[in-house]
C-alpha cells in the first residue's frame, strides 16, 4: 500500500528533480533500516550527487566522488545490478580508501542498485525498463552494521525502477528539446542561403548538407555557425 501511495505521489511531482528527491525521502521511510540515502549518476567516470537525504548522504557520495571508489560509484560505472556490505567494519580492502573514511563518518552497512534508463540493464534482472543506459544508482545506508537486510534490497529494487523511470523521462525530454533547437537552426540557415543566393529551399538545403560534408562540421553547427556570421565556413583542407 505504501509503495502504491508513493507511485501515485510520484506522478503529481512537478519536476524531475522533485520526483528525486521524493525517491530518496521515500527511502529512508520504507526501507527497513535505511537511515539515509541518495541518488548518483557516474558520467565518463565522474560521478555527481543528483538528490540525498541529508549531510550523512551527501558526504559520502562526494566522497566516493572524489576517491572514485566505492560500492555505489562501482556500481554505476561498471554496471553492477546491486552492491551491498552488511557490515564496513568486515568490508575487506576491496575499497581500501573508501572505507574506513566512510565509517569515520558514520555509515555501518550500505547498499547501491543499479539505475538503468534504455534497456541496458543484464538480461533477466527484475529491475529490466523496456525502453530504458545505466544512469547511477540509489544509494542505502545505515547507521549500524546490518541495518540493511534481503528485505531492505527487494523494496530498493522497486524504488530504483521509479527513480530509472524519471531519469529517462529527462534524457527522451532533453534530446527533444535538443532537436526542436537544431531544426529551427537549420531553417533559419535555409532562408538565409535561399534570399541570399536565390535558391528554392530544397537547393538550399542541399548546398547547407554538402558544405557540411565538405567542411567536416556537423550539420546543426553549421547552420549555428551561417545564422550567427551570416557566411558559410571555407571547406577544411
């Protein structure tokens, strides 16, 4: 019932950011000994905090970001389903900087699940969205060793769906944003060589596609590139 709730609640909230940040307070309610939690995103390496519950959550994550190590940054860069530790005090050296800085601040057990957002994630995981690259992971912790449980991991996994769900509502919202921008480029581009050079538009375009080719520059930069200078670029030798 709880988690019904939270999915209709999830649905009214205005933005993104606040569909996270619901995520991770959610976290903290439903899973059983999760004291704190956060959502991570790993791009060409770096990772960047996208929501956390509090300070705790936050210091950890910037310092998995910075030492580039530990289970939720691993998990995310490497494509790792779930990562847990019941208890960091019998982590090993897996992350041998990671940490005794993590328990210095506070955390117990931890636990990362992979976020997937365009069918990426490994065949047959329950976690699996049709449609949906791994983006980062929802990030658990508990204050004391095995706080979090088997039980703790399958409410998580249903979370992590929600927060995978948002996170690829973003990316489809940002690349169509990014096209409207390049075709309404490339027809101003069009309407200048047209007045300019007395040409139709298919002519246009097809002196705008072949300098593109010539040049080696993409289409939406050179059409940029015109509306701005008012001139087509010299070919590149």
């Amino acid at each position: 019932m709880a988690l019904a709730r939270l999915a209709r609640d999830l649905q009214g909230r205005s933005s993104v950011q606040a569909t996270l940040d619901r995520i991770v307070a959610a976290s903290t309610e439903l899973v059983d000994g999760c004291t704190d939690a956060s959502i991570t995103a790993v791009h060409r390496g770096h990772a960047q905090p996208l929501a956390v519950s509090g300070p705790l959550a936050r210091d950890v994550d910037l310092l998995q970001a910075d030492l580039r190590e530990g289970p939720c940054f691993e998990a995310a860069r490497d494509g790792t389903p779930a990562l847990q530790i019941p208890d960091l005090a019998r982590a090993g050296d897996h992350w041998p900087r990671f940490v005794p800085r993590a328990r210095a601040l506070g955390v117990g057990s931890m636990m990362a699940v992979l976020l997937f957002a365009d069918g990426h994630a490994p065949r047959n995981d329950p976690r699996q969205v049709p449609g949906l690259p791994n983006l980062g992971s929802l990030n658990l912790y508990a204050r004391r060793p095995g706080g979090l449980t088997a039980g703790s991991a399958r409410t998580a996994e249903l979370l992590a769906c929600h927060a995978s769900v948002a996170l690829a509502a973003a990316r489809a919202d940002q690349t169509l944003r990014a096209a409207v921008v390049s075709r309404q480029l490339i027809g101003e581009a069009v309407g200048i060589l047209m007045e300019r050079h007395k040409l139709t538009s298919r002519q246009a375009f097809a002196l705008l596609a072949r300098t593109s080719q010539d040049s080696n520059i993409k289409l939406r930069e050179l059409a940029e590139h015109l509306t701005i200078t008012g001139e087509l670029p010299r070919r590149r030798p």
